[in-house]
C-alpha cells in the first residue's frame, strides 16, 4: 500500500497498483461527520467518516496535535478501525477493533525524522 499527496487537496491511497485506481484517504481539511466510501468490488466497500479534527496522540514517536480520526468500517464486516492522521506526518496511528468492541491490532508511528 502507497499513500500519496495529490494536488487536489487529497490524500489518496493506491489501493490497486497494477491499475492505478485510487480513492480518498482523507480530506486535507476535513470537517467532523464529513463521510465517503469507495467500492472496491461487488462484495467489499470501505466506509470512512471524519470523527474528530482535534485529537492530541502519544505515540512512541512523540506527542501529535490537531490530528484528525477517522472511522473506518467495511461491509460484510463486524469490525472496524480508527485512524489517526497528523496534517504533516500522515497516518500516526491505526486500532483494528473486534465486533465486541476491543482492540485487537495496534499499529504507531515509532520515529519520525523531520
């Protein structure tokens, strides 16, 4: 997976390389409850919704301000994931949560060099 800036004021994500399709990560200034989706094939769609644009994260990497969190769901799918974008550093942090509510991955940013 590649994420990229584009000029557009988006962030997108490559989700298919051999075809170059893309779609929407995030908004370079997303709104709260601002909502997308991308349909990936007939059976898998991804649903994202911006829930804050004001969260602080401690990370190994440091502390991050003015972070935006995003609820990512799936069709077909009980579990969810909760991400964290920093508008310079990008996704800081990802928590895959299990139907019954508990985190079962947990992925952060551990350096940054900037």
């Amino acid at each position: 997976t590649t994420y990229s800036y584009d000029n557009s004021a988006l962030y997108e994500m490559l989700s298919k390389p051999a075809a170059n399709s893309k779609f929407i990560f995030v908004k370079a200034s997303p709104s709260v409850n601002e909502k997308w989706s991308h349909v990936f094939d007939v059976n898998k769609t991804v649903y994202r919704e911006v829930v804050s644009v004001s969260e602080v994260v401690t990370i190994p990497a440091g502390t991050f301000l003015n972070c935006v969190k995003i609820k990512e769901s799936y069709s077909n799918a009980t579990n969810w994931n909760t991400m964290y974008v920093h508008p310079t550093a990008g996704m800081i942090k990802s928590d895959a949560y299990s139907e019954d509510g508990k985190v079962f991955l947990s992925i952060s940013l551990r350096w940054k060099n900037y």
